[in-house]
C-alpha cells in the first residue's frame, strides 16, 4: 500500500518543483511566494496572506528554525517559490528548505577567495537559482536539485570587484 501512494505522490512532487518563475510571476507574486528581495517590485514588503492578523498574532510561535552553521550575522532575504524557501550566507553556501517543515532539500557551496561583504540572497527566474560571489561570479544553479549550470564574471576580482 505505502509504494501504492508513492506512485500517486511522486508525479505531484516532481511537477510542483519542476515549476518555472516567470516574468509575470515576479510582477504579480501569488500570495505564498516572496519572489524578490522586498516581496515584489513595489518593494512593500507587504505579503497579502490573511492567516496572520491583529486577532491572532499574540498566539503565533516559531513553527521550525533552521540553523546555518558558522555564520555570525544573515543579511539575506530568504526568496520563496511553490513552498521552497532559498537562503544564503556569506562563506558561499545557498540552501533550499522546505517553507513548511525547514528540512533541507539541497545545498550548494561556493567556494570563495576572501569573503567581501555582506551576501544579500538569490535571485530566480525560469527554473534557475542565481546569486553572486565575493570573488565577483555570478553563479547559476538548477532550482529543484541544486546543481551548478554556470558561472559568468562580472569583473576583475584582483582589481578589488565583488559582487554580493
């Protein structure tokens, strides 16, 4: 019975996560997402979700917390999209959650000359996962598994560039 609905809940898993942002997306956001560094390119910062309201806020509690190792201080804004939550930290390493559990779908690490600056997160568009290094790359991952497609120089680090 248990391979039964893993039959029937595989396909659902690999369609939802296969999902593509689009330009449209990220100028009108559903509810649940948080495509872009303020919520959306109004940069309200201001999420339409009606769970949470004057009426119940005194009674929220943390539902998980997940722990990045080593770092001191996160400057980052997590990015949501279908439910999976991308979260960076300054030593190169970009990580992607479960919104609802926390669990770690994947990770990625960058490995990083000398660190520059604070990390301010990832971008996404299509069924890609982009951010930028203190060794001034911009990196491209694919979004359901993490894997590395691409980097692309942005300047000369040597000549005292990052990007971050």
């Amino acid at each position: 019975m248990r391979r039964l609905a893993w039959l029937f809940l595989l396909p659902t898993l690999l369609l939802g996560a296969d999902r593509q942002v689009s330009y449209q997306d990220l100028k009108t956001a559903a509810p649940g997402d948080w495509l872009t560094y303020s919520g959306s390119y109004n940069s309200q910062r201001y999420s339409r979700l009606k769970q949470i309201h004057t009426g119940n806020v005194q009674a929220l509690a943390p539902a998980w917390i997940f722990h990045v190792s080593n770092e001191e201080r996160l400057e980052c804004v997590p990015v949501v999209v279908d439910g999976v939550m991308y979260v960076t930290q300054d030593n190169g390493t970009v990580y992607a959650l479960d919104a609802q559990s926390g669990r770690m779908i994947w990770s990625y690490h960058y490995t990083l000359g000398k660190p520059r600056g604070a990390n301010r997160g990832v971008a996404v568009y299509g069924n890609r996962v982009y951010f930028t290094t203190g060794d001034a790359f911009l990196v491209a991952l694919e979004a359901r598994t993490g894997n590395f497609l691409w980097r692309s120089k942005i300047a000369e680090a040597k000549d005292g560039y990052w990007a971050r």
